[in-house]
C-alpha cells in the first residue's frame, strides 16, 4: 500500500485556528491571513432585471479574466468581466449545471450532472463534444441516497467535475453515484478509469466532486464525503493525500502553484504547493458578506483575486480582491 502523506493536516476545529476570520460583518472586514488576505467587492456582478443567481455551481476564469458562472437557473451560463459588468448570458441549456472548466485550447467544459453527460463547447456556444449518454447513469448499485455506492463503474452516474491537461486530455469526477474518475482522449475516447468505493484506504472515494491539476501536472480529486483532497499522476498511480477538509467541493492552483479549495460547510481553505495551510477564513454558516453558507465553486484569476459560487441556500457569487 502506498505511504499516506499526513503532515499536511489542518489544526483540529477543537483548537482555536488564527487564520479564521471573525464573524463580525465590517465593510473594511479583511479576510484570510498572511500574503493571503483579501477585501469582498460588494458591488460586484450585478445582474440585468429578470436575472437570478440561484444557485451558482461553478466558476471559471478565462485568459482575459471574464468570469463564467455556471448556474441553475433560467440563464445558466452568466458571463461577467473582471469589474463584475454583466457581458451576456449563453442560450445553452443544461439538466444541471455542477462543474465547469476552461481548457488550454480556451474551450469550455461542463459537468451536466442529472444528465450523466461532459459536454464541451466552442466559445461561439457551439457543441463540440459529448461525453456519456444522456440519461443513462453507469450502473453501480446507487440508490439516490448520499451513500458509499455498492460498486464502481464506468462512466458516468451523476458527474461532477472536469479538467483537461495542457496536452488535452480531460478527466472527469464521477460523482453523486459512482466513486471513480476517468480520462478520455481530446476526441473523447476513453482511456481508463480509477477509484474503489470506500472510505478507509487511498483510491477509495466517497463523492468524488471537484477536480483540478496543479503545477506538477499531478491530479488533485477532492473526495468530498472522505473530507480528503487525494493526488495521483495523470495515469491514475496515488501520489498523496491532504486530509482535514469540511466537505471540500471544488479545488483550482494559482501561480505559485497554491492551491484554493472551497468546503462545502462554508468555509475556504488556501494551501501552499506543499499543502501547507496559509490562509482560511468562515467556519460558521452566515450570509453576510464575506462569509458563506454553502460554498462550490472557485476560481482565481490574473490579480489573485477569488470567486466563489454557492449552492443550497448560499445562492450567490461573492468576489474576494486579494490586497
């Protein structure tokens, strides 16, 4: 079995954590800690009348820092500019929207979860590429019930996330009713699959949920119910675990190689290259600015600045300027 690398643990809730920011809603609050800290921008991503965020599933930056929003609700593809000016809204439609990702080649990705379908697009919203069958979930035994599935399969029962490699091959978490993630070919052939279900040993996955790939090119799969971030190369061998998340939802990399996780029991975690923790902030449910209720999805752009989308009753996208 494959060393387990456990110094990377965050500081039990238990403890008293200085890098968790106060409740207090202040409009100069600052947030995170160290190199790391940031201001909300308020005023950012005001919407045309008729429009709602509902809930906003996932974010995505591209190369000129538009913001994508990938969001359940009437218009669910929102794209905003830096400063957070309303540009359009895309006409596409989905079952529903969970993850998204802008590849190297400036295409977009998207986890259409009920649908059992990675769908990606030009950015002329042309349809380029489906991955799976709509409404055909893999069989693996899963019930509906947020459960350990009775068994692996292949592709797809309820995805969840996607990213693709600077040499274009994309990889897709699988999800709500499988425990396994898969890579498949630019053209979409897949090329194999990994994960058991459990959640005692690596490569055992309870929701695997937000996926990204860091500097070194290594897989980053937050195995979201295992309350774990788990590694592998891109030919699916266990590098490393990071532990002591709360429900981490969706992961993305900075420039210097840190690493951004948003956690579903409201809260944001920053880790250096080495998953060392440098910055966090919320831990308490809260609707004030600031703070989150339900946070899953993030994306930095060319500033350092965050993006996070909530879901359930968070229902926003908040903007945290990095100072």
């Amino acid at each position: 079995m494959p060393n387990i690398n456990l110094k990377y643990g965050f500081l039990s809730q238990k403890k008293r954590n200085p890098n968790v920011a106060s409740i207090k809603e202040d409009v100069a609050m600052t947030y995170g800690s160290g190199d790391y800290r940031y201001q909300v921008d308020k005023d950012w991503g005001k919407l045309p009348d008729g429009y709602e965020f509902n809930q906003v599933a996932g974010v995505a930056v591209d190369k000129e820092d538009n913001v994508y929003l990938y969001n359940r609700s009437d218009h669910q593809v929102m794209v905003f500019n830096k400063s957070g000016d309303f540009v359009k809204s895309w006409d596409v439609k989905f079952s529903n929207p969970h993850g998204m990702h802008i590849g190297p080649d400036g295409n977009f990705y998207f986890a259409d979860r009920d649908a059992h379908v990675v769908l990606k697009y030009s950015p002329d919203e042309t349809l380029l590429l489906t991955l799976g069958t709509y409404d055909v979930p893999s069989n693996t035994g899963y019930d509906g019930d947020l459960m350990v599935v009775p068994h692996p399969a292949g592709p797809f029962n309820l995805p969840t996330g996607v990213v693709v490699s600077e040499d274009g091959n994309i990889f897709v978490s699988d999800g709500y009713g499988n425990c396994r993630f898969h890579k498949f070919s630019p053209d979409g052939a897949l090329l194999d699959t990994w994960g058991e279900a459990g959640k005692d040993n690596p490569m055992d996955f309870h929701l695997p949920h937000g996926i990204g790939i860091n500097k070194d090119g290594l897989l980053a799969i937050c195995d979201r119910e295992n309350h774990r971030i788990q590694f592998t190369d891109q030919d699916g061998e266990f590098m490393f675990i990071w532990d002591g998340f709360l429900q981490p939802t969706d992961i993305t990399f900075g420039v210097d190689g840190e690493a951004y996780v948003s956690e579903l029991q409201h809260r944001i975690s920053i880790l250096d290259s080495e998953g060392n923790l440098i910055s966090r902030w919320a831990d308490e449910s809260s609707s004030a600015s600031g703070h989150f209720i339900a946070p899953h999805g993030i994306a930095v752009d060319s500033s350092g600045d965050i993006y996070v989308g909530e879901v359930l009753e968070g229902r926003r996208i908040q903007k945290f300027i990095r100072q």
